[in-house]
C-alpha cells in the first residue's frame, strides 16, 4: 500500500474526483503539451453527467487557459471501460493538426491513472494490506495501529499529519462562522453557525450530538463552496473525520499528539480500502466515501478512547458495514444534497460505533476485511445511473 498522504490530500473542493484528480491530470498534460495553439478536453461517464455541479470544467480550464485556449466536450453516455471518470486532453498546433492525445481516469480521493499505466501504486510503503494481518502483528508486537504507521512511514508523515490536522481544524472554524447560500443553484444555505448556536442551548448530551452536526456541517459547505479542506479520503466525506476529532479534542481535551496518532489510525483504516476496493463514488457508490469516512472516524475515536486494537477494528467494521449499498445520488451533480446532510450523520454514527464496540470485548462475526471486499462487490453490483451520475434515486426527485 503507498503513504496515507494519499487518504489525506489537502486541496480545494468541492469533489476529489471530479475537481482534484482532474485538475492533477490538465496540470501533467499541460507539462507534456508546451507551444500547443489550443487544447481540447472530452469528459466522459460520470464525469460529464456531474462535472458542472463539480466544477470540472472551471477546474481543468483554470489550469489549461492561461497558457493556450481550451474547449470541454461532454459525453455522459459514454463511459469508458476502465473507470467512470474518463477524460481524453487532446493538445493541437496552429495548422489544426493533433500533437498529442492522452486519456486519464479520476479514480477517487484526488488520484488519476493515466490509460495504460497500472492503479497500483508505485510506492510500496506497507507490506501488509489487510486489517487481519495488521491486528496479528499488534497482537503479536503489543504495538497499535499508529505505531505500524510510523514504523512504514518514518517521522516525517507526523508532521505532515500536523499540516492536515492544521487544516482540518481551520476549515472547522471557517465554517462555522460563515453564512449564506452555497452556490450551484440549489438555493441551499449554510447551517453550521445555526447548529453549532443551537446546540449550546441543551443539555450535555444533546450538545455534545449537536456540536459534531455542526462542525461536520462547517467542514461539508466550506467544501461545497470550493474551500480548502482534507480528503478523507474524498471531497465528498471530508466533514466525518475532523467533525469527530475536532468535537474530541476540543470537549474532552485530547492532545495534538493524540489527534494525530488517532488520523495515523484512521488514515490506515482508509488505505486498506483504497488498496483492496475503492473509495471512488462512480465506482463503489457512496459507501466507498461517507461509508468509508465514517469507519475512519470511528476507528480514530476508538482509540482515543483507549479501545484494544480488536475494539478499533470492531468500531471501524461497524462504522462501514451499516453504510453498505449507499448510492451516490448528488442533486444536480452537486456536492450538497444529500452530501453535506450524510457528513453530519454518519460523524455521529461514527461516535456511536465506537461507543457499540467499547461495550464489547472486541470480538465479532464479520471482519473488517470481509466488509470491504463486500463493499466493493456491493458497489459493482449497483447500476451506473446510482453511482454519481445524478441519473437516479434521490437526484431525480425534484
């Protein structure tokens, strides 16, 4: 498996693979193309159905025009056979002739696979890519999750952890601060300052549940409004796991150093899935994003709380398991409805799953491991028009 820095991009949203990944990709064939007269860009599958409530359009032309004029073509009905995220840039001279053509795929949390070239990572940072595996050596070693992170990827990932972190908690509190209507043309308007000011009129428990709405809220329309933020792993999820750390660390008072180790737990959660499924929404659904997210958040606060590494995976097998078959359905192709609402609900899910497997010994039926492989068959199971097309379920209920 590669670094967790690859879970953990810091980017501008609003959708890792519909914003992120094609923004990487105009950047490499830019690169590749220097002195073309003009550039064309074919979007096709999902990236077409949705790109314009995602940006892509104002994503790859941002880093294309300045250089040469630039023309997007969509084609949602046509959807290559490698992933649903294809894009074909075709760079031409001034004679109109054709320099160079290449084809690249967005296949989740801001990554890109260029036609040809293989999605396995060339970086090999962890030799093992299973939870079963990885629980075995905790057992065996008296180590955790956190700690095999640092032994795979040396010092350096906790300072990079602190920028994430850093990040994280800034995107936090931009949100909940910030008001109005988002834009795309949904009229939807920001509710993180009203949850987060009604939330301290309850009592402890409802606060402490209202609180984790809000900052999940904050984090979900900064996103949606194209701020910066974290995948994790994708745009789409990214309020889930900082809504948890952040209402943890600020109420119950865990470090910096805690924190960070509970995103070291989290993010290797979120790479055993990326590695042995997928995290992309036009490929698994929704299960692969907030279902996703919400297992990385659960096994971070279950460490926090000072769960057995069984009682971490338990928390994390729930956090994904009761998010299985979600579609991914964004009305109008935006990353608002019912994206920023399944942020705030699955943050919270994610402090239940925890609080479940806290109760228990940590022993359970169905393994992490077991989970995903049958997320990613659930996910392959699904119709295409469920799986960030806007072509289906809740996106064509107007």
């Amino acid at each position: 498996m590669e670094s967790i820095r690859q879970i953990y991009k810091i980017g501008l949203g609003p959708s890792s693979s519909h914003t992120m990944g094609p923004r990487k990709a105009a950047g490499l064939f830019l690169e590749k193309t220097p002195g073309a007269a003009k550039r064309k860009i074919t979007l096709y599958g999902s990236l077409a159905a949705t790109g314009r409530g995602h940006l892509t359009d104002k994503a790859i032309l941002d880093v294309l025009t300045p250089d040469a004029p630039a023309a997007i073509v969509w084609q949602p009905d046509v959807f290559l056979p490698f992933h649903p995220n294809g894009m074909k840039f075709t760079a031409i001279d001034n004679n109109g002739s054709i320099i160079k053509e290449e084809t690249y795929y967005s296949i989740g949390g801001g990554d890109i696979v260029r036609e040809g070239e293989s999605r396995q990572p060339a970086d090999v940072i962890y030799d093992m890519t299973t939870i079963k595996d990885i629980l075995e050596w905790c057992d065996s070693t008296g180590l955790s999750y956190w700690e095999y992170v640092g032994k795979c990827e040396g010092d350096g990932i906790w300072e990079y952890l602190r920028e994430v972190w850093n990040v994280m908690k800034e995107a936090v509190e931009r949100g909940i601060e910030a008001e109005g209507v988002l834009p795309g043309g949904l009229g939807v308007r920001r509710k993180a300052v009203s949850y987060h000011v009604h939330a301290a009129g309850y009592n402890s428990s409802l606060k402490s549940r209202g609180l984790v709405y809000a900052y999940a809220l904050a984090v979900s329309e900064e996103n949606a409004a194209g701020g910066k933020i974290v995948t994790a792993p994708t745009c789409g999820s990214c309020g889930i796991v900082p809504a948890v750390l952040y209402h943890l660390h600020t109420s119950k008072g865990f470090s910096e150093q805690r924190i960070l180790r509970a995103l070291a737990t989290a993010g290797l959660f979120g790479n055993v899935v990326k590695y042995n499924a997928s995290v992309s929404g036009a490929e698994v659904g929704c299960q692969g994003e907030v279902g996703v997210a919400c297992a990385m958040a659960a096994a971070a606060a279950s460490q926090l709380f000072g769960g057995t590494p069984a009682q971490i995976e338990y928390s994390a097998e729930m956090g994904l398991e009761h998010h299985l078959g979600l579609t991914c359905d964004p009305v109008c192709g935006l990353v608002q409805i019912p994206c920023i609402e399944r942020n705030a609900y699955a943050a919270a899910r994610a402090l239940d799953a925890n609080l479940y497997a806290a109760f228990s010994d940590g022993r359970h039926s169905v393994s992490f491991d077991r989970i995903v492989s049958v997320m990613k068959q659930t996910g392959h199971d699904i119709p295409s028009l469920y799986k960030e097309t806007s072509q289906g379920g809740l996106a064509v209920i107007q």
